[in-house]
C-alpha cells in the first residue's frame, strides 16, 4: 500500500520568488492550511471537496501554519516580520504577536494554553538563537529561551510514533533516523533520495513520508522495518507536504505550478 495520485487543487499564482512552506490540517472541520510564503499569505483548501477557497493574506515571510484541533484556532510563524499570528476558522482577522528573530516552526500545547515558535535566528547577531512562548490566553510573551543553534521546526506529540515511544528525523545529511524518545538513541536508520524537508507520520498504517525537493519526491517508509516502500514522483521544488490523517490523503506543493498534488493511499 503506497500514494496514489487523485489529482490537483490549483492554488493562487506566485506574486513574487518563493514557494509554498509549512502545512496543516484541521481535520474535523475539512480545511488544509499551507504557508504560501511567495505571497505573504495563508492559502486555505477544503479537503472534502478538494478544492481552493480561500487565503489569509499580509503576513510577511510567512514560514508554516499550525491547528488547535480543539478550536480550530489557526497559529501562524510570520518569518519576515519577527511575529506569530493567529485567526479562527471563521473569522480570517489576525491577531499579531511580536516573538524572536525570524520564527519558523510552532508547537502548541492546548492543556497549559501555550505557543511555543522556534527562531531561526539570524547568523551573527548574538542571541538571534531562541524558542519563545506564548500565553495565548493572555496574547502575551511570557518566555525567550536562548539556544545553542540555529532551530528549524518544532513538535509537541504530534508526527511522533508514541506507543513505540519514537521520534523521526529526516536529516540534510540524507538519513531517516528512529530514535528513541526517551534515550535519543539512534534505532535504525535508512537512506534518502535527497536532501528533506517535511516528515509525517502515518499511525493507522505505520508510513512515514518525507518530502525531498530535489528531485522532488516523497519517499514512502515501513515505519517499524524502516525499509523504503515507494518513492513517489511530485515536482521539482517540492519540498513541503500536508497529511490528513483522517482521509489518508497527503498533499504536496508544487512551486512550478503554484498547485497542491494529492495523494491518497492505495
């Protein structure tokens, strides 16, 4: 069982160079989140009807969306204006919030109602390198906790193999790494078609998907053997997917075409 290509959502065209970043769905209430950084804005798909609907726009640098799957509560990392945002499933008005230098990857815990965005920081300006928190509650930073490096992405039980108590690590070096949650100790580890990106764990069957820009494929793994199963052609520069695991469908953002692929299993 691998991805099956079903066809595509055609998306706004680019206004300026970039692409696509970070995606998220809410699965429950039928909407797909990805970052359309080229455009500064937050393009919206409906999953059920496969299709485009919208786009929350004016958020610079846009890098990845998050979901309160509780709220539906949309949180977004605005990489070029040193902010998170946030907007409801109904109402697409932003409310802003100034964190660290150029945040990118969002975790969000909904028991102690807290945003957690990890800067990327900027390359030498000290301290550039930090993880703030937020009380959404309050839309206030209670936090900035400086870091040894340059932070990328961001999760909090989410893509994480929890009964087997596993994290998956696609690493530039062109590994898949299973390590353990509670030793870090490296389990197992398989070869890329290249240099990833985005990483999903797929629970009910057991899949990883890791998405490769160059050459531009999702390479497809038995998550227990960690044995590659399928390498599945999308698109030159399509670094970045989204997983809805409620349909087992995956999303992957075409550049060139300023389009979503989808993929269901089959």
């Amino acid at each position: 069982m691998t991805l099956e290509y079903v066809g595509t959502v055609n998306l706004p065209p680019h206004v300026k160079d970039g692409g696509f970043d970070h995606a998220a769905v809410d699965s429950s209430r039928g909407r797909l989140y990805v970052a359309h950084t080229a455009n500064d804005a937050i393009d919206i798909i409906d999953v059920v009807g496969e299709r485009y609907v919208g786009s929350v726009s004016g958020l610079t640098g846009v890098a990845g969306a998050l979901v309160s799957p509780a709220d539906g509560v949309v949180f977004t990392s605005n990489r070029g204006e040193n902010t998170v945002g946030m907007f409801g499933p109904d109402s697409h008005d932003v409310t802003r919030l100034p964190v660290g230098v150029r945040p990118n990857g969002l975790a969000y815990d909904s028991d102690r109602n807290l945003l957690l965005a990890a800067n990327v920081g900027q390359p030498g300006v000290a301290g550039s390198f930090t993880v703030s928190i937020v009380d959404v509650a309050t839309r206030a930073l209670v936090g900035e906790v400086p870091v040894a490096g340059r932070t990328r992405w961001a999760v909090f039980g989410l893509d994480l193999d929890v009964p087997r108590r596993r994290l998956f690590c696609a690493c530039d070096g062109g590994q898949l790494l299973a390590m353990s949650i509670e030793t870090g100790h490296v389990e197992k580890s398989a070869p890329l078609s290249g240099v990833p990106d985005v990483v999903f764990f797929n629970a009910e069957l057991n899949h990883v998907y890791v998405a490769v820009g160059d050459p531009g494929v999702i390479d497809v793994f038995d998550a227990l053997a960690l044995h590659r199963i399928a390498t599945v052609k999308t698109g030159p520069g399509a670094h970045t997917i989204g997983f809805d695991a409620a349909r087992n469908t995956v999303y992957a953002f075409l550049p060139e075409s300023h389009a979503a692929a989808v993929y269901r299993t089959a």
